[in-house]
C-alpha cells in the first residue's frame, strides 16, 4: 500500500524550504534546503526534490496533498516571485507534482499560520505587558523581502489578512532617514518599506548614507555590514544597523496602530535573529511606541521577536491540516 504523505514548501528570494510530512504531522524530519539562485527553472527544482525525497523515505508515490507558501501575490493562476527570477504555473505544478490537492500561499499566511503553534521558548519579548485576548496579532519580519500579515482571533479560531503591506511606502521619521529616502528614490523613484526594511534593505541604507557623506562603500553585502556594525569596526555599518532598527521600530508600531493589534506584534524572518540582542538593545522599542497622543495606546503592547527558523514550513503543515 502506497504511504500517504503531504509535501510543503516555503519559498522566498534566496532560500527555498520543503518538508516531507506524513499524515496528519505538522513537523518532519525529512526537510530539503536548496539555494533559489542555483536554479534557472523552478521546474528543475521541483524534479530534483521529489528523486531526493524518495531517495530519503523510501515513498514511492507522489504525496496526497501539498502546500507551496511564496513570497509574493499569490491568488493568481501564474506565480512570479518578488524578489527571485522564479515563475510557474498552478496547474503546471501540481502536474508535475502529481498531488490530488495545492495550495499556494502567500509566506506570510504561512508565517501566520505558524505563530499559532509557537510556546514560550520560540519567543523573545521585547517590551511591553501582556498580550490582550480576542485581540488581532500583528506580525511582520525581515527576509530577502518583508513581509506582513495579521490574525485575526474569532471563537472557532482565526482567521489570517495575507498582505502585501511590505509594499507600502516608507515614511522617514527624522532628517538623516528623509536624506536616505531621497537618495533612494533616485534609484528606485519609489521608496517602499521594503527598500530599506529587509536583508537588501540593510544594503541600501548604508550604500546611501555613503553616498549621502561621500564615503567609500566598503562592504558589498548586508552580511558584511552587519559583521562589521556588530564589531564596532565601521561608524557607517553601525548607524546602518541603527538606523534599520529604529525603522523597523517605527513600522511595526504602525502595524499595531492600523490593525488595533493588542494581541501583540510578532517579528518573525530571517534576518533579525543574527543580531538579536543589539536589536533589543537599538533603538527600536522606542521607536515603535514614539507615536504622540498614542504612546499611551502602544506601551503595553507586547512585542515578540520569533526565533524559531521553520515557521513557514510549520504553517504551510497547518493550512493543509485545515483544508
């Protein structure tokens, strides 16, 4: 008899993630890591994963069902992804999966998925009190991209905004971070959040407060200026750091505001994690409650950073688990 298994997937613009699960598990041990950039096609991927998966398990049969979370729109017959060169079709992938039920989801709904399932030891608060029952629980975070969503608590359940709010426009909140908007809007000619609020945003910061100062631009990564801000070695990477902390801040504290989201705000992505504690220590709390008349509205509002690395993959397990 052929073994009944499920295949999920979160992809965003440099890493993509899959997990082979059987029925009715949220977790496997049975997860595949591929690098987005060593594929041309999407396509050749999908083939390659499913000769690894049974060379790993041994299941002969293509899985029942799968859950592919992407990081970009995702109600549209064609999926193109944000932030990578990776296009394809529903109906082409699900032939080529072979799966009697796909789902593609937006990461973040995913991401939202997965915060249900956390426990205090995936978590780490930064300010605030406790969480408000019944409350919306905002969450956004960091990657090649940024993403945001919202939960939405109801008596059977939740329910999850998927949003594209990464795309909103970024609003400066002091001189210096005006002058990097406008450096970057002669790039981009638009500036959105996620211009200067993701792992290439750490890149566009400092590259623009080196063009702002005439400095030279030293690092070529946003790895490399993180290395260098946390060794103190570079006053540009430093105020780089800084800078995107106190924007992530500003930002998150919006998030609260628009979705009345005294369930919390949940920081999730990549990107944060590798430099967890000078991020509580920046200048970011303050930022997220520095909103006038409404510091008082955002104060108690907790704020949790996730640390847990598979929470797209957990999510993904859990839509399935509700379809």
């Amino acid at each position: 008899m052929s073994q009944k298994w499920s295949l999920v997937a979160d992809i965003g613009g440099t890493n993509a993630r899959f997990s082979a699960l059987l029925e009715g598990q949220l977790e496997s041990q049975y997860e595949f890591h591929h690098s987005v950039e060593e594929y041309p096609e999407f396509g050749d991927l999908i083939v390659i994963l499913l000769q690894e998966i049974k060379s790993a398990t041994g299941w002969g049969s293509p899985p029942s069902s799968a859950c592919f979370a992407v990081a970009c729109p995702a109600d549209s017959e064609i999926i193109s992804f944000t932030n990578s060169h990776w296009i394809f079709s529903k109906s082409e992938l699900q032939a080529l999966v072979g799966c009697e039920i796909l789902l593609i989801i937006n990461d973040f709904e995913a991401v939202a998925h997965g915060i249900t399932e956390l426990s205090e030891v995936d978590l780490v608060q930064v300010g605030g009190e406790v969480p408000v029952a019944n409350k919306a629980i905002g969450i956004m975070g960091a990657g090649t991209g940024l993403g945001v969503a919202c939960l939405v608590p109801h008596p059977k359940g939740y329910h999850v905004l998927d949003t594209e709010g990464g795309h909103a426009d970024y609003s400066p909140i002091d001189d210096m971070q005006s002058a990097v908007v406008n450096t970057l809007r002669a790039r981009f000619g638009r500036v959105s959040l996620e211009r200067l609020l993701s792992g290439k945003g750490l890149l566009n910061i400092y590259t623009a407060l080196c063009s702002i100062e005439n400095d030279d631009v030293d690092f070529e990564t946003p790895a490399e200026v993180v290395a260098a801000a946390l060794d103190n070695t570079d006053t540009k990477a430093l105020q780089t750091l800084n800078m995107f902390c106190e924007g992530v801040g500003a930002a998150a504290g919006n998030l609260a505001l628009t979705f009345g989201a005294k369930g919390g705000i949940y920081i999730a992505g990549g990107v944060i994690p590798r430099f967890q504690e000078f991020f509580i220590k920046s200048g970011f709390r303050n930022k997220f409650e520095d909103k006038g008349r409404f510091v008082s509205y955002l104060q108690p509002i907790p704020v949790y950073l996730v640390t847990r690395s598979n929470l797209g993959l957990l999510g993904a397990a859990k839509k399935i688990q509700q379809f």
